[in-house]
C-alpha cells in the first residue's frame, strides 16, 4: 500500500510524457488499460467477497475452539469426543476451503494484470509499421516505447495495492462497526464520585426489557434492601434476578423509575464509582492468564496493586490457605481462565477479589 503514490505519480508523468510524443499511440495504449481496469473491478469485487467469507469461517472455528477446549472434561464425561471431532472437521474444512478459495483469487488478479504484455506487444507493431511508412520517426518510437515500458511498473503497483485492498476491506469495514457501537449507559457530566458509602439499596418503580421485540423483565418494581442487610432473591430462571444486579451496576439503565444507593440515583453518581462500591461473584467464574496477585487485585491494575491488601483479602476470605500452598503463592501464574486452579479455588479467588474493597 505505501507504492501507491510514487506508482500513481510515475503512472501521470508516463502517460503524460507518452501523450506528447504520439497522440494517436497514447490512445491506442488507452484502449488497453480501461479494459484491463473493469476486470480487475470485477475480480476485486470477487475477492472481497471471498475474503470476507473467509473471515467468517476463521471466526467460527476459533469460537468453537474456544467454546469446547475448556470444557474439554465435561465432553469427554459425556463420551462426546467421536461428535466434537466431527464438528471439528466440518468447520476446519469449512475455513480450509475458504481459505484456498482466497489463495487462488490472490494469485489470479497478478495474472490478469500481466496480460497487459500482449497490449504494448500490440503497441509495439503500431508503432514499427508507424516508423516503416516514414509517419513515425525512430527516435520519437524509442522515446515512447520506453515510456510505455516504464508505464507498466505503476500499472502492477496499483494492482498489487488495490489486491491487497480488497483482501482487507471486510476486516476493515468490521473495525468500523465495532467503532460504531455505543455505550448502553452514558454518564452525567456533572456526575458525582463516592468515597464511602453505607450500602442502602432502593429500587422505585423500576421497568426495564433488553430490546424493544423482548417482553418486560421488570415491570414497576419496588424493593428495599437496608445497609448490613442481607437478602436472598428467589425465582425461576428469567424472571430478573441477574438483571437487578445488571442494573445496579449500571450495565444498563431502566425504561422507568430509579433505583438508590444512600438516597443518591446512581445516574447522577459516576460509573467508575458505583461499579467500585459494588462487588459481583458470578455464576461465571471471571480468571485471567496471570498471577494470583494480579487476579485478586484486578481492579488496581491500573494504579497498581497493593500486595499487603490483597493477602488482607484473602486471609479475610480464607484463601490464604490454599495460595500458601502454591508454588510461589500470590505471584503464582494460574493459566488462562484460572486452568491451573480447581473450580473451589476459582471461586474462592473471585470471592476474595470482591473482598478487598
């Protein structure tokens, strides 16, 4: 991509040039390239549909990957390995030919730009019958064919760009949707930081869905949960008990009422705040590839982590038994997805995490 410029100023000064030597031969050379360019049009619009599937088909594939390789005990518990080879095998094969498909593309837009031999061949017989009938001198025919030669350098340079354009538009115009998502919740400008609080909840008339074809969750709820107070939410699966938490956290506002932290609505008070003031143990254990440390102190990464609060939190959390027993404690590094630690010792670290604060 960094020779299209120089190629495009070459390709203007040849042409040029070849236009003041002989303007009947510079039209003759003309008649080649536009067919030449519609072609390549044509087969740049090919590849990048090819190369978008081809985008696809890796994407499947790793998410697959990374959908089973981590429950890789739970299918072979369910004898499930002879199935998951199979799923394997269709989505590699999927991405595989793809893939090829892509290959083969690439390499004929290059060919297809070199037929462009046969036009100055072409140009070559005009303009020696030219010099022959006495309308054409040699000097003038030597100037021009040189120009032609060295016109034909930019002409592969814009091509090799406009292959490897093509190759990476869909990448690009998924990069672009990404950068058009917008943030569910937005924060008040002249929102307020908390640096302590008591820990009274109130929900007020509160309504929220997930999208506007989605049934209500909430329909005008009211709840109070006193500071120190300890409650239990009850319910079968979808009835909104995640979403509550989903709310308080400000992952997403409600379609109506408000819902109170101390008497404050936590629209008014900043995001960074309330999610600090607010601790979340999942069903889905969060563990990033990295030290027990880091995983424990993750919301300090960015400040840095203080070593001696995070072993006050796990001690608080009764993990300081098991982290002593790791080969190097609290810098131990427990993999990706926490995989060098048992499921107790997962939730015991996402436990203490909360704790620390």
């Amino acid at each position: 991509m960094m020779s299209i410029v120089p190629s495009t100023l070459q390709l203007a000064a040849m042409a040029t040039q070849m236009l003041v030597i002989s303007p009947l031969l510079s039209l003759i050379s003309a008649l080649v390239i536009p067919s030449m360019v519609l072609v390549l049009g044509f087969l740049g619009e090919k590849l990048r549909k090819i190369s978008k599937k081809a985008q696809v088909s890796i994407a499947t594939l790793s998410a697959y990957l990374n959908e089973v390789l981590p429950s890789i005990l739970f299918v072979k518990a369910n004898n499930a390995e002879l199935s998951e080879s199979a799923r394997f095998r269709s989505f590699a094969c999927a991405d595989f030919s793809a893939c090829l498909k892509k290959k083969k593309m690439k390499a004929l837009i290059p060919q297809i730009v070199q037929t462009i031999y046969f036009g100055v061949l072409l140009i070559f017989c005009v303009g020696s019958l030219a010099v022959s009938s006495g309308s054409f001198d040699c000097s003038g025919a030597v100037s021009f064919m040189t120009s032609l030669v060295l016109l034909i350098e930019p002409i592969q340079g814009i091509g090799k760009a406009y292959n490897e354009l093509k190759q990476g538009e869909p990448a690009i115009e998924r990069l672009f949707e990404i950068t058009r998502f917008k943030s569910q919740v937005s924060e008040k400008p002249d929102a307020v930081d908390f640096d302590s609080i008591n820990g009274e909840v109130k929900f007020c008339d509160v309504s929220f869905k997930y999208g506007d074809s989605f049934a209500l969750v909430l329909n005008g709820l009211d709840l109070h949960i006193k500071a120190g107070e300890t409650v239990a939410l009850v319910g079968p699966s979808g009835e909104g008990k995640t979403t509550l938490v989903k709310l308080l956290l400000r992952l997403y506002d409600p379609l109506s009422g408000s819902i109170l932290i101390d008497s404050h609505n936590i629209q008014s008070i900043r995001l960074e705040s309330v999610r600090r003031h607010v601790g979340l143990v999942s069903q889905d254990i969060a563990l990033f590839s990295g030290t027990v440390a880091q995983n424990i102190g993750y919301r300090d990464l960015m400040t840095g982590i203080d070593i001696e609060r995070v072993k006050l939190a796990a001690l608080t959390a009764n993990a300081d038994a098991f982290i002593e027993t790791l080969p190097e404690q609290y810098q131990t590094n427990i993999g990706p997805r926490g995989s060098s630690l048992s499921g107790g010792q997962k939730q015991r670290c996402t436990v203490t995490s909360n704790s620390k604060d």
